[in-house]
C-alpha cells in the first residue's frame, strides 16, 4: 500500500509539471501589463486588436488606447503611456524619424530600429502586407483631366485642384511638400483626416479633388474611384511592423514571436477584405481580429 501511494504521489507531481510546462507556453506574460495603441482609422484599430489579443492570450494583462490620432500624437505617447502599437515602415521613417524611404521595406526596417533606439522603442516584427498612401481621385476627376499617374495633375488648367489629408500633410514628404518637390505640384489644401471616412466622404462630396487614402481603403473600389499611377516614385514601401518599447520587448524575448506570428501572417489582400469588413461592412474591430486570429490558429 504504502509503494502505490508513492508512486500515485508522484505521478500528481509528474501530472502538475507538465500542466504548468503547458500553462506557460500560452501564459508567458504572467500578468505583466501592457497597454496596446493605434491612430485614428480602422486597419491601425484592426492590427492594433491583433497585437492585444495574443498578448493578452499569452498571459499579459493588456489596456487599449485606439484611435489616438495621428502618427506624431501616437509616438509622442510612446513608450511611457503606450507600449505597443502597430507601425508603417517607410512613413515611420521618412515622416517621424528623420530618415528616406525606399523601396527596399528590410533597408527602411534597419533604419527604423537604429533611429527609434534613442527613443527607447525598437520594432519586433515585419510583415508582407504593405498599405501605400495613395492619391485618389474620383472617375470623373480622371475622365474630365485626363488623369492616370500623379504627374498628369501639372496638366489641370483652368482650377487649382485641392488636396485633402491628414494635418500634418502640407509638410510632409510624402503629401503636399513631396507632391510640390517631386511633381512640382503646387495644390490648394484642405485638412481632413488619416486615411478615414471623412477623407473619403470629403472626396465623395465634392470638397476636395484629391484625397490621400490608403491604398488598402475598401472604400476606393466600391465607388469605382482612380488611384493615381505614383509614376516619379514619391511614395515608399509601407509595410506593417510592430512597434514596441524597448524595455519591454529586452524584458520580454516572448514578444517578438507572439507579434511576428500576426505579422508574418498577414498580407495585402488580407488588410483589403479586413478592412471593408469594418469599414463597409461596420463590424467590430476587435471582433474582426479574434476571427481573424482564431481562423489563423494565433489563438
């Protein structure tokens, strides 16, 4: 009687290791908090639930502060109100930090990392799925210029087109100031948002000839719009990357490989139809992400 207890003891302790051997492959967090950001238009929201849920599934405790607004409020809360956030490689380069985009989203993610360090904030992660800033026109735009690439609005006579963008556009390298460095553009300007649907509605109206969206925005091909050929090569590779601070991810090696999971996952197409399922088909970011996820096998 006695050798049978041992051994049931034993096979309890035996039982209870791996139980916590398992436990601790999805609960690698223990607790730990970390608040999860994005700007203010639906494919940051969308990614930004992405990043949250498998942190949270892993065992950190995760808080939420969506729709931040643009890219300069977003870093500007980072790392010490926002750890984690997800980012554009070349805009995140060429817009916040200083730097020149390219082509080549691996050089611009090598850049990113040097330049952020000071900051104390490093990127985990680089996914295939890229989301270009893009200028949108509607077709009849197109038809009554004759508009193609972005280099065909230097032939507009007659009107002085407006551009709508996001507020820091007029002197951003990639919106107003490159469209006049590059294109030798000179457009009239109207704020308006970062790749939502007031840009998309101000265009829509009539308030605006020009919108800078996004090229993922599901809205530019359900209304049949124009998005102009970038035929002097003005924008760069835009791909996703996970944004996170520093200490954190030193603190927390798990976390590059829980973010990379999403991100190597991802792809253009996928941002396309993600989108539209919030955007036109107004469903819930966060609801979105979990299916996503879950189809995925990240939770």
């Amino acid at each position: 009687m006695m050798r049978r207890r041992t051994v049931s003891a034993a096979l309890l302790v035996l039982v209870g290791l791996v139980a916590a051997a398992c436990g601790n492959s999805t609960n690698t967090g223990s607790g730990t908090p970390v608040t999860v950001g994005a700007n203010n238009f639906a494919e940051s929201d969308i990614v930004a639930e992405m990043y949250g849920q498998v942190l949270a599934h892993a065992g950190y405790t995760v808080h939420y502060k969506l729709d931040v607004g643009a890219r300069q409020v977003l870093q500007a809360a980072m790392p010490s109100q926002i750890q984690v956030a997800p980012e554009y490689v070349g805009s995140l380069l060429s817009v916040y930090l200083g730097g020149t985009g390219s082509s080549d989203p691996n050089a611009e993610y090598s850049e990113d990392v040097a330049r952020l360090a000071p900051k104390k904030m490093t990127l985990v992660a680089l996914s295939p799925a890229a989301d270009q800033n893009a200028f949108v026109v509607t077709k009849a735009t197109a038809d009554q210029y004759h508009l193609v690439n972005v280099s065909d609005l230097k032939n507009v006579t007659g009107k002085t087109l407006t551009l709508g963008g996001p507020p820091e556009c007029p002197q951003s390298p990639l919106c107003l100031a490159g469209l006049k460095s590059v294109y030798g553009l000179n457009l009239n300007f109207q704020p308006v948002g970062v790749c939502d649907p007031a840009t998309a509605q101000a265009l829509q109206q009539g308030r605006i000839d020009i919108a800078e969206l996004c090229s993922t925005q599901s809205v530019i091909a359900q209304n049949g719009w124009v998005v102009l050929n970038d035929d002097k090569h003005l924008e760069q590779a835009d791909n996703i990357v996970a944004e996170v601070g520093s200490a954190l991810a030193a603190a927390h090696p798990d976390i590059k490989t829980l973010l990379s999971g999403v991100c190597t996952k991802l792809t253009t197409s996928t941002l396309v139809q993600l989108d539209a399922d919030v955007e036109i088909n107004h469903q819930d970011a966060s609801s979105v992400a979990k299916t996503w996820l879950t189809q995925n096998g990240l939770l």
